[in-house]
C-alpha cells in the first residue's frame, strides 16, 4: 500500500516515527512546509524509498531535526551523526575527485 499512496505512506512514518519521539502532525507539517517539503539536506522532492520521508532526531536528546530522505538520513547515520568524520570524508572526496583522470 505505502508504494500507491503516498498519503497513507506520510501518515504511516507520522505515526512510527513522530509519535516515539512525541512530535504531533501539526509539528510534522510545520517542519516539512518550512523545508519547502523537501529534504532538508540534499532538496530533493522523493523520499527515494517506498517507507517515505525519516524523521531525523537526535540519539543523544530524542529530539526531531530534520525531515529527510532516506540517502540523506542513512549517511547521517553511517557517519554515527559526526560532522568531524562527515568533513573528513567530504575531504577525501575533493581530494579524489581532483585528482587527474588517468586513461
């Protein structure tokens, strides 16, 4: 159901993930409207998963930051929310990517 509805599929992860966390639709609304109901990192307009847009929140609080997409808020969690080792790997990119193309 959640692939032919995305309207059953925002209030599904509403009610998973904004509820845990005690975050009301109204709050869910709020957020995403002000995020131009968009990722909040990368913009893009597609959750890019059939389970929808993830409230991120903080491990440490339990509070709600952001609503995302699931690229974005799986690399969040695979640099374990660090933004030292996020800047790290951004760097190792640049300097890859900077590198000569070799034939």
């Amino acid at each position: 159901k959640a692939a032919e509805d995305p309207a059953w599929r925002e209030e599904n992860n509403f009610k998973k993930r904004g509820k845990g966390l005690g975050f009301t639709k109204k709050q869910w609304n709020a957020m995403f409207d002000e995020q131009g109901r968009v990722c909040a990192i990368c913009g893009s307009d597609s959750p890019h998963h059939k389970k929808g847009w993830q409230l991120d929140h903080c491990h440490k609080t339990n509070t709600a930051r952001f609503i995302l997409c699931t690229h974005c808020n799986r690399g969040l969690s695979g640099f374990r929310d660090n933004p030292d080792l996020m800047r790290k790997a951004a760097d190792a990119l640049d300097e890859f990517n900077s590198r000569p193309v070799e034939d």
